[in-house]
C-alpha cells in the first residue's frame, strides 16, 4: 500500500504527462473495444438478414451465389424456375408457407423484387423481426410498388409518386418501361437490410411489365400492350427467381432439401440460409481479422508510448530514485514502484476508455441502428472483452518491468552523483 500511494503521489507529481498517457491509452482501449463490438453486432446482423426461413431454393448453382442473388440482390441467377415446380413444392405437406421471388429489373441502380403478399405477412430478419410499413399499405393494384427504406430516402419518394422502371439491372438503362409506370403506395421501416434497397411489386405487375416482350426486347406497333390492355390478361407467372419456404417442423428440413436437390422436374437447389450466410462469411473473415489486428496494434502503440514516457522521465529521477534508496528503500521497492506505475497508468486508462466506449454508443446508438440496422447494446463487458482488458493490462506489467530492471540496476552512488 505505502508503495501504491508512492506511485500515485509520484504521477501526481508529473500529472500532465500521466494524464497525456492515460488519455491515449484510453483511445486505444476504446477503439479495440468498439471495434470488436462492432464487429460482433455486424456479425450478429449479417447471420440475421434473413431469420424465420428453412430453405432458400433456385436453380442449380452454388450456395453462395443463390444466396447473394435472392437475399442480397446481387448478381443475377443462372437460370429461373418454373412455376409449376414451385407450386409443386409449396403444395408439399411439410410447407408452411412459401414466398416466390422474381428478379431481374432495376429503378435508377436499386433492384425491383416481384413477390406474392406473404412476403409481407412470413419474410423475417433480425430476432425474428417481421417487416412493418412506416407509411402505406402494401401493394394491392397491379401496378402498385412498396419501397424500401433507403430506396425512399435517396430518391426522396413520397406516397402517390408516380415511378418508370427500368428493365435490366445496370444503374443507367436505355430501356424503360415508360409504358407502365407504377404508383407509390407503401414505405417500409428501415431493416438494416438489403430490403432498404429494394422496390416491391407483385409477380402479376413483374409479369405485366414483360407481356409485350419477345426473345428478350420490346414489342413495336400493333404486338404493345398498355398499361390498361395488361390488366384484362392472364398474367400468371411461367417461371420465377428463386422461392423461400417455411416449413411446419424443423426436423423436416434435411428430407425436403435432398427431395428438392434430386427434383426430377429441373436442376434445383435448396440451402439452409445459416449455412450459405456463414460460408458466405468465411469469405469476409479476412477484412474483419485485418480490422482487429490495426486496433490491437492500436493499443500496443499506446502501451509503447506510456513506457516512453516512463524511460523518458526515469533519467530525471535518479536523484529521486537515490533518495529513496538512502531512506532504506531497497532494490526491488524502486521496481516494484515503477511497475505499479505503469499498472495504475493502464489501468486508468481501461477504464476510461471504458467509459468513452459507453459514451459513444449512448450518443451513436439510435443513428447506428436506423442507419446501418446495428443495435449495440449498452451492456456490460463480455467474457471476450474482459480478456481483452486483461491482455492490456498484464502487456502494461510487462512493459512497465523494462524500466523497472533499468532502475533495479542503477547504484545509489550513480544516482547521488548525476551530473545536472
């Protein structure tokens, strides 16, 4: 205890300095704790961008790239489904409910999504959070479109605006569907997810927007069909994107997606969305490894300049250091007050960082959430985190022990005769 006090009696003495340490030992420990919050939450986040789903089915391909295209809306799918399969499958007993999707338009670089009104009342991200309107209804009329939250916002959209969509997915489209413009009449809720970015319609006005074309381009003169001529059609969809399928039980799930990869109708493939989401995770591994290891060289760069600071300041105190010694401190009491020094400059600095950290989040946590659909929560430090300040911690003794050996070795008469 005499020597703790000594310590703290000793920066207090050299406060600006201490204080400087302290402070960027904090920032340090902040950014290592933020970043690895962050990276938990976006974790956390991505593994729930679709929840409440069993399988995801398209047409044969890869995992990751049937999950990138009906879920993220990137890339495109390798080939449609008919809808006879997916009706087949949907009508299967073990189906609880079943969402068809239908890609493969776009509305000034955001992606145009047709989908059936379960996609409303079954579709969850999140803890199994459902999808809610913040302005609307959902799309009812043939040429009604929902719009995500980001889709909204950018393009500054408003309920009753009237919008052309653009066939392809290229952010700049020489063909429009000018033709068959679609009124707004829904707004959703920001999710976080790649439903901000996407304009709903139904499968119907997907359909309609494509009644005239032939072999991939628009019909001209007598074979265009208006807006008013498609309603009075059939239009039934002949094939679709992909589906997703909820079903009745889990233990279900494998049998039905071995019967839908062996489909004799057409080469399907249905994944498990946990699974397509952590492969599809794995590939991104790199990024966030590389990101934790800048901030812990973060924190090594503040723990090097607090022991700076203390072989700075240590040559100056000899002749406090031979004072001591000439009062009967021994060796080891002058190494075991410079190691406390460096704990007690650590261990402030923990804890402010500490306090910055829930400082920050108190301040960011409602625009990180509806702007990035991050929710970091004000909670206490997690067992991971607490090794962390741990680590910091026992690296600031094993720092503090360098000037500590130097003044173990440095004799009395050295000290007394320091030349000024």
């Amino acid at each position: 205890m005499h020597l703790l006090r000594l310590a703290l009696a000793s920066l207090a003495n050299r406060r600006f300095t201490a204080l400087l340490t302290v402070f960027a030992i904090a920032l340090s420990v902040c950014l290592l704790l933020a970043v690895e919050r962050v990276r938990t939450e976006a974790r956390a986040s991505f593994a729930s961008t679709i929840s409440g789903t069993d399988l995801i089915v398209g047409a044969r391909s890869g995992s990751v790239n049937l999950l990138l295209y009906s879920v993220f809306r990137i890339g495109n799918a390798t080939n449609n489904i008919r809808w006879d399969s997916f009706e087949a499958i949907a009508q299967d007993k073990r189906v609880k409910w079943a969402i068809p999707l239908s890609l493969g338009d776009s509305h000034k670089g955001y992606r145009v999504m047709g989908t059936s009104p379960a996609y409303f009342e079954h579709y969850r991200y999140g803890r199994g959070r459902s999808l809610a309107l913040a302005e609307g209804k959902p799309f009812s009329d043939l040429f009604e479109v929902v719009l995500g939250a980001e889709v909204a916002e950018a393009l500054t959209y408003r309920l009753g605006d009237r919008i052309v969509l653009a066939h392809g997915v290229s952010t700049v489209s020489l063909v429009q569907h000018d033709d068959k413009p679609f009124t707004v009449v829904g707004i959703l809720e920001r999710t976080g997810t790649p439903v901000d970015r996407t304009l709903h319609i139904s499968l119907a006005g997907m359909e309609a927007l494509h009644v005239d074309w032939q072999n991939g381009v628009p019909s001209r003169g007598a074979g265009k069909v208006s807006a008013e001529q498609a309603r009075a059609m059939d239009l039934q969809p002949k094939a679709i994107t992909a589906f997703l399928l909820g079903l009745n039980s889990k233990i279900a799930t494998f049998a039905l997606q071995r019967q839908i990869n062996e489909y004799r109708g057409e080469p399907l493939l249905a994944v498990l969305p946990g699974v397509a989401l952590q492969e599809l995770w794995s590939l991104m591994g790199t990024a966030e490894k590389a990101l934790f290891v800048v901030s812990l060289f973060v924190v090594l760069t503040g723990l090097i300049g607090m022991l700076t600071a203390i072989l700075t300041s240590l040559n100056e105190r000899r002749r406090e250091m031979a004072i001591l010694r000439s009062v009967g401190a021994r060796p080891w009491h002058i190494g075991s007050l410079l190691v406390l020094e460096a704990f007690s400059l650590a261990l402030a600095g923990a804890a402010l960082g500490l306090g910055l950290l829930y400082l920050g989040i108190g301040l960011s946590q409602g625009y990180v959430q509806a702007s990035y659909g991050l929710y970091l929560p004000l909670a206490l430090p997690s067992p991971y985190e607490w090794t962390l300040l741990g680590a910091i911690l026992s690296a600031a003794l094993l720092m503090g022990a360098v000037p500590a050996w130097r003044a173990y070795r440095q004799s009395l008469a050295d000290g007394l005769s320091i030349r000024l």
